[in-house]
C-alpha cells in the first residue's frame, strides 16, 4: 500500500522524485491551478506557457512531464489536467481532484516519492487528492514473474520499475489540523479496503473459490476484531438455503454463505450489506457463449464490495452496526448442475421455477436477503454484477439503483455521487412483476426481457422483510474495466460501490439518513 503523508513543505522544497500541480483549460488557454505558485514562480511565471508549447491543454486527466526550473528541490515537474477552471468565486470540484491525483500517481509507477501540490484549500479537498493518489497508485502484480519463474506469490519482489508509487506527500496541508488528519486516517483505510476489493475481483477463481474467499472474511476478521460465521454446504443444507444450493450444485467447490459483523458498544441502528458472491460464472447449464466467459471471476464483486465496506467501517470505528452477507458460490455446467425448468425452494420458503441458470445472482442473493431480514436492520442494500440489461442501459461506468422507498434511493444516489461513484436511481414497475408468473412454482427467475435489469430487481424485493428500507445497487458496468486505466480507474477490479456504502454507514451513524 502506497504511504500518505502530510507535509508543510512547498512545491519549492519538498524532496521527492517528482512534484505533481494541477492546471486546467481556462477561456484563453492553459491556467496554473492554486498549490503551483512556487513552481511557476521557479519558471518565472511561465510555466502555462512552457506546458502549452509542450502540447498540454489541461485537459481531464492528461499528463505532461517536464524537467524542474532551477530553485525546485525535485527534479521533475508533472503537470495534470483538471478539465475546465472553475469560475472566479468557485473551487475545484473533489471528484476532478480525485481523478487528477489517480492519474498522476499512475504515471509515476516506479518512483519513490512525490509531492502532490494540488488544490487542497479545505479538508474535503485533501481527502478527495489523497483518495485518487492512492487508488491511482493500485497495482495487482500478485502473479506477474521476472522473467525468472517467479512471481510474488514464489516470494520474489516485482521489477522496482513497475512498483507502484511508494510514497504520497500532500503539501501544503496542516499535518496537525485535526480535520486534515481525520482526513488522511480515512483515506488510507477507504483506499486499502477498496484496494483489498479490487485484489480480491482480480484473483483468477482457481485460487478464489467460495472457500477460499470465506478463509478471507475470517482471516479480515480475527486481525480487526469482527464477528464471522461461515454456513458450508451442511449448514446450508440443514438451513434449507436452496438458492445458494441450487446455484452450486454443479460445482466442485462448494456453496459458502458468510456473515461478517462490525458492531459498535454506541450503534443506535443497523445496516445490513449483502453481496452477490459467485467466485466463477460459466452461466451454468445455460452456458455463456464464447467471449462471455473470460472476465466471470468479476462476478463476487459485489460480495467484494460489502466485505471491503465492513471492515472499512471497523477500521473506521462507525458508531453503526454493520452487518455483511456474503453470498458465495460458483456456476458450473456438470451433471449436478440445476437444469432449467427444476424448481428450487428458497430459504423463504418460496419455490422459484429456474428457468435460466445464468440468472444465478438473483437466486444466491434471495437467499441472503431472506437472512438478513431476520435480524430485522434498519435498512438493507444489496450490491451486485447482476444483469447485462443495466449495462446496456447505463453504460460502463455508472451504476443503477433501485428501491423499495423512493426516499431512501434518493439518499442513495445523492451520497454516490457525493463521493464520485456514478449511478442512476431506476424505477420498479409493478406491471414487469406478471413476467415472472410461473404455472409451477411461486415466481420465476426470469421475465420479459425488455426491462431485464428492473426485473431483477423486482425479483429480489420479494425476498426483503416486511417493513425493511432496501436498495439495490447494479454494479455489473463498474465493476470490472476491461480497457486502459483511467483518473484512477485501473484495468480489472474497481472496489465499485465501496466508497457509497462506507458513506452511507457514515451518515447512518452520525443519524443523517432519514
């Protein structure tokens, strides 16, 4: 994990491999952004001209390397674009300070340190800087050799040169403000668990199969003091949990369901996290076609997320219960394996005609839901890689929610985009419900196809508690980037949905949420 620090030091003096500032696309060309004075003041006022003859435009994201002007203690100036300056009265805003530090960060892979001098007027903003920093810093190099047969999993250090960044200073910051520290502690626990997701959603499924990634909730729970519990397939057998069964049947490695609990001695409220967990979907006996099948380890995202978002809420000592519900399992085709056309009995005790068996996300995660609204919390949300018709809808980087209180997904889609992460609250029409009438069994899993991710959804509301706030994230277009890195997005797992519900445990405890 890349370190942070606070630093007083200028960009005029700090010592570190390079010196980041930002600059941006004002109305006649390149602006120097506030925290780079004294390094325009090294190249006599001239540092928007210099980088504007070097091509730069202060565009979002992009990146320009220069040699340091004489008076400047590091010997590189890297200059990122901020998109469009703000107006006169106006600050930048925290998600482009974000995604400036992230990009600038991966273009310093190899360097030992570097001192960041962008805007941080207030804390939000050297939250907002330290968070992209250490996102963009991500690297999994976990099974990446030297040329030698060895990876780091053998013991054996990757190439200096493709390390990630060692250390972010943030200057010009008060290392002794109370809120500029609070503000560094958060944003190196929020990182380290959106980059223990990321890990995670990056590890081939012969290494993480619903065992091994309970072994990794236990393990995260004995060093920061949470309460686990681990239902294998007897316990699931015994319980009748015939979603989280009847998905894994057709696979060697079998079902897991994990109950992972940060509580807090002052909690007034509840908050119940589950996630979609499947370590390996082939689509099941409704076997995926070729070009579908290379990136399915990404579908225990959403597990991923939940896990990532307790234990950053013990890591964080939220005054807020918070209770993660990990539904594990693999979608294999073999002679085990559900058919389509058999009938499950859910640990509700409703039966569901499997008409698709890669519509498995659904039937692991009734079961879980039917769990946690026993322990009737106050709110439950629900995160999961679900449908391909909410990627068609939303795109790639955005995410849906839905709700069954309107209210509630408003607070939702607020506190995501408060904290950078795209989404769009969507609707639950009743009339899509019909489509799942089953002449043999309860309801469906599947509908009309028109509509296929709000189907879904109305799916899983049949198994929530009566009484119980729910929402339900759809994650399946962030979740897994399978094109260049970008601000700090990197190629592979993302930690989607961590940051909103760690600020939603946050806002719980502090009593914000309605």
């Amino acid at each position: 994990m890349t370190a942070l620090t606070l630093s007083t030091s200028s960009a005029a003096t700090v010592r570190a491999d390079a010196v980041v500032v930002g600059v941006a696309k004002g109305a006649k060309g390149v602006v120097v952004a506030p925290g780079a004075e004294a390094v325009d003041k090294a190249f006599g006022g001239k540092l928007a001209a210099v980088l504007e003859t070097l091509g730069a435009s202060g565009a979002e994201g992009e990146v320009t390397k220069l040699p340091a002007a004489d008076g400047l203690k590091a010997p590189v100036v890297l200059a990122v674009g901020l998109g469009e300056a703000p107006g006169k009265d106006d600050g930048y805003d925290n998600e482009a300070l974000r995604r400036a530090a992230g990009s600038a960060a991966r273009a310093l892979t190899g360097s030992k340190k570097a001192g960041f001098a962008l805007p941080v007027e207030d804390a939000e903003a050297a939250a907002a800087v330290s968070e992209g920093a250490l996102l963009g810093a991500y690297s999994f190099t976990a099974y990446r050799s030297n040329g030698n047969g060895q990876n780091a999993k053998g013991g054996k250090k990757n190439d200096a040169k493709s390390a990630p960044l060692a250390e972010v200073a943030l200057l010009g910051t008060k290392p002794r403000d109370k809120d500029f520290k609070a503000a560094a502690e958060r944003s190196q626990a929020l990182a380290a668990e959106i980059n223990r997701a990321r890990d995670l959603i990056n590890m081939p499924p012969n290494d993480l199969d619903p065992k091994a990634f309970a072994a990794e909730a236990q393990a995260a729970a004995k060093e920061f003091g949470l309460k686990v519990e681990v239902l294998d397939e007897k316990a699931l057998k015994k319980g009748g949990y015939g979603g989280l069964l009847g998905v894994g049947q057709g696979a060697e490695a079998p079902p897991r369901l994990v109950r992972i609990a940060h509580t807090h001695a002052k909690a007034t409220k509840t908050l119940a996290l589950v996630g979609k967990g499947i370590t390996y979907d082939s689509g099941g006996i409704s076997l995926k076609p070729a070009g579908h099948n290379e990136t399915m380890k990404c579908d225990m995202s959403g597990a991923a997320a939940v896990f990532a978002a307790v234990v950053a809420a013990a890591r964080l000592g939220l005054e807020v219960n918070v209770t993660g519900w990990l539904a594990l399992a693999e979608n294999m085709p073999s002679g085990s394996a559900t058919r389509p056309g058999d009938v499950l009995t859910m640990y509700s005790g409703k039966t569901v005609e499997v008409l698709n068996t890669d519509a498995e996300g659904r039937l692991v995660l009734a079961d879980a839901l039917t769990r946690a609204s026993e322990e009737t919390p106050d709110a439950i949300v629900d995160v999961a890689t679900l449908t391909g018709a909410m990627v068609l809808a939303l795109g790639n980087r955005t995410f849906g929610i839905m709700a069954n209180d309107d209210a509630f997904r408003t607070s939702v889609h607020e506190i995501a985009e408060e904290v950078g992460e795209q989404s769009w609250p969507m609707p639950m029409p009743s009339e899509l419900r019909k489509g799942m009438d089953s002449p043999v069994a309860d309801i469906a899993n599947m509908g009309e196809r028109m509509g296929g991710g709000l189907v879904a959804g109305l799916f899983l509301k049949e198994f929530i508690g009566e009484g119980i706030t729910w929402a339900h994230l759809d994650i399946a277009g962030p979740a897994f980037h399978e094109g260049a890195p970008w601000g700090y997005t990197p190629k592979g797992g993302t930690g989607s949905a961590v940051r909103t519900l760690v600020r939603l445990a946050e806002r719980t405890a502090a009593g914000d949420l309605g």
